[in-house]
C-alpha cells in the first residue's frame, strides 16, 4: 500500500491524535499501576518454591494497595500523565467529547442522575473508579478460597510467633470444629493450644562442633530442653539410649571439643547428668 494513501494517512492521524489524548495517558498510567501489582502477585505464585505464608502477607499488601489507589490513585495518575503529556508535546487537560443529554425526569421525586459536567470527574467516575473497583473485586474473588484456608489454618504458619492465649484458644477450638464429622473429632482444640504453647516455651539448643569433631556425634548426643512453667523454671533433660552416648564419644574424643561444649558433652554422657562421664 502506497504511503501516500489517504485512507492510511487518516488513521494514522486519527490514532496518533488519540495516543496524545490526555484521557488515554491517564488510562495508561492507571492500568499500568494495576497490572505491575498484579504482575509481581502472578510471579511470586509461579515460583515453585513459593511459600503459602508469604502469599497471604503479599495478597494482603495487595488487597491495601488497591484500596489505597481507590481512595488517592487517581491524583498520582494526572500526574504521571501530566509528565507523559509533556514529553509528547500534547496538552494535560481533560476536553468534552461528545455533548451530555440530558434524560427527562417524569416525576418529581426522580432523582437526578445527570453525568458531572467536569470532564476531568465524569472520567474518574465513568473509568478509574469502576477500573479501581473491579480489580479489588477480583483479587477477592480469586484469592477468597485461599484466604479461608489461611483463616483456619494460617495461625500454624509461623509457630514462632502465635497468638496469645484467648486468640489462640479461639484458632484452636475453630480447627477443631472444622476437622469434626458429626460426633467425631480428630483433634482436641484445648490440647492442641495447650501442646503449641508449651511447644513456644521450649528452647532447643544444638551442639555445634568445630574443629575434628563429626556433626553426626552431636546427633547423637540427643538434645536439651528447657520447660519454663509456672513462673518457675525446671530443666529436663532427653537423652538417646547410653550406648549411642558412648558410641559417640569413644568415636570422637571430648578433646575434639572446644572447651565450652566439653562440660556440656560430659553431662549428657553422664546418667545422673554430674558432668561424670560414662567411657564403658
């Protein structure tokens, strides 16, 4: 087709004029501001190493950054837009398309539901507005299956840090119903709250050996736990069967151990915990 054609000439024209129409470069600005958050949600879900805790704490920084680009995005895109507007040389004001009708009310008590008379509002309430909503209705409709999942099960996510005691209680009792069948319960939500704070309480602490020692010795050394109840502190001490102990250490001699861990290693090895140890 011949360059000089007037048909291509005028389309050329015409989508030129529309590219530098204000309202399409406040559009571009909006839609792109959606599809980013949308695109960094869609990566992070296709990772194969994605974590489901991490996808509700992102889902929901999501959900508040659409209601906040409700409340005030429109104000950040006019000026986005502005800047686009000034590099393309077109003007950043709002113009009238097509003149509004006015509808004729047939009763008094109708309302008035004419369109506003400032292009800049009729835009915002006509497209960013609806833009703004459907997106937010979107991300709930999607993600509402996940987000029920997360509200039973989301307080076992992060063991580290749950609830306190009355919320807790609550989050258990709530599985507890969930997992139930008529009559039939799998699990005993006062229990439940009960083992997972007691599980909070416990410290566990690992040997770590430098030096000659094998990392399969502190393994089989057991570990130690300390309960903290009451208000009051009582160490217990678990302990592998006394001949993994001695396997141990006849394998790898206490020498091996930096001083700090050597007193350590001499109290697990010793039955009555004296910091004597058992050679056999």
């Amino acid at each position: 087709m011949s360059k000089s054609d007037p048909e291509v000439s005028h389309e050329a024209t015409t989508l030129a004029s529309q590219i530098r129409d204000f309202s399409f470069l406040v559009s571009l600005t909006a839609w792109y501001n959606i599809l980013f958050q949308i695109n960094l949600v869609s990566k992070f879900l296709q990772s194969p190493t994605f974590d489901l805790a991490e996808t509700i704490s992102l889902l929901e920084k999501c959900t508040v950054f659409f209601k906040t680009f409700r409340a005030n995005g429109f104000a950040e895109c006019l000026v986005s837009a502005k800047e686009l507007a000034e590099q393309l040389g077109a003007e950043a004001e709002f113009v009238h398309h097509k003149r509004l009708r006015k509808i004729k009310k047939n009763f008094d008590y109708e309302n008035s539901d004419d369109p506003p008379a400032d292009p800049k509002k009729l835009f915002e309430v006509e497209f960013f507005n609806p833009l703004a909503d459907l997106a937010l209705n979107e991300l709930d409709t999607r993600f509402e299956q996940l987000q029920h999942f997360s509200s039973i099960w989301g307080f076992l996510f992060d063991l580290e840090h749950l609830p306190e005691h009355c919320d807790l209680l609550e989050k258990c009792r709530s599985l507890e119903n969930h997992l139930a069948h008529k009559a039939e319960k799998d699990i005993d939500g006062n229990d439940m709250c009960s083992e997972l704070e007691t599980g909070m309480r416990m410290r566990i602490r690992s040997l770590r050996p430098s030096g000659g020692c094998d990392r399969s010795v502190v393994g089989a050394l057991g570990r130690r736990e300390r309960i903290v109840r009451d208000g009051g502190e009582r160490e217990t001490r678990r302990l592998r069967s006394a001949h993994w102990v001695r396997s141990a250490l006849n394998a790898a001699p206490t020498a091996d151990f930096p001083r700090g861990q050597q007193t350590v290693v001499n109290r697990l090895a010793s039955p009555t915990g004296d910091g004597e140890p058992v050679m056999g």
